[in-house]
C-alpha cells in the first residue's frame, strides 16, 4: 500500500505538476485542493501520511491548518512562493519548506526528508 500524500496548491498548473511528481514517484495523491476548506474535508475523511501544503491558497493561509495536520503526527512540507524559509520557520520552528519554483527531486527529497522525521520524531 502506497502512502497517501495530501497537496493543497491553488494554481492548477503548479498543482497538477506536483501531482504527477508524486505520483510518479509511487505516492497516492489526495487532491490538488485549492483552498484549505477543501483539503480539510479531504483531511477529515481520510487522514494523509503528509500533507505539501502552498502556503497560501484561495481561502487564506495554511497555517491553522497545519497546526492541526502537525497534531495529529502528519508530516508538512510548506511550499511558497510569496513567504522566505525564515518567515514560515518563525511560526514552524522544525518546518520543511520549498521555495517556487522547486525541482522535482528537490521537492521528492522534501517528502523524503518528511516522512524519516515522522519515523524520528
């Protein structure tokens, strides 16, 4: 059984790309969500082994949103575009962040990196 990866990311081209990179990788993808209403009902039905979340989304930012997938265990992989590394560290101390654009074995050793510290942690 494949590990299910939740993306939430609001421009679909962007989306689908991040898709198709995790799935070719062998991970089951849940989503694109563009806003986090969505991706938290796809969250409370059927918990994530992680979650790559933009940052932020058509509904606002992710991070109340995080705070609850990190809660639960549930690794997150912040990927922005608008806020740096040190801006999303200051509210998520030990955060794995991507900036845009990211290349794909970038963003595969991201997920990587995720799931060893959930194993860790």
């Amino acid at each position: 059984m494949s590990r299910r990866i939740l993306i939430a990311e609001d421009e679909m081209i962007v989306a689908y790309d991040l898709c198709e990179t995790v799935e070719e990788a062998g991970f089951e993808v849940e989503g694109p969500h563009p806003g986090i209403s969505s991706a938290m009902l796809a969250f409370e039905k059927d918990k994530p082994d992680a979650a790559i979340l933009d940052v932020e989304l058509t509904d606002g930012n992710v991070f109340s949103f995080a705070r609850t997938l990190k809660a639960e265990n549930i690794p997150v992989i912040f990927y922005t575009g608008s806020l740096s590394k040190s801006e999303i560290e200051d509210k998520f101390p030990e955060a794995i962040v991507r900036k845009k654009p990211c290349p794909p074995t970038s963003m595969l050793n991201a997920v990587g990196t995720a799931f060893m510290e959930s194993v860790e942690g």
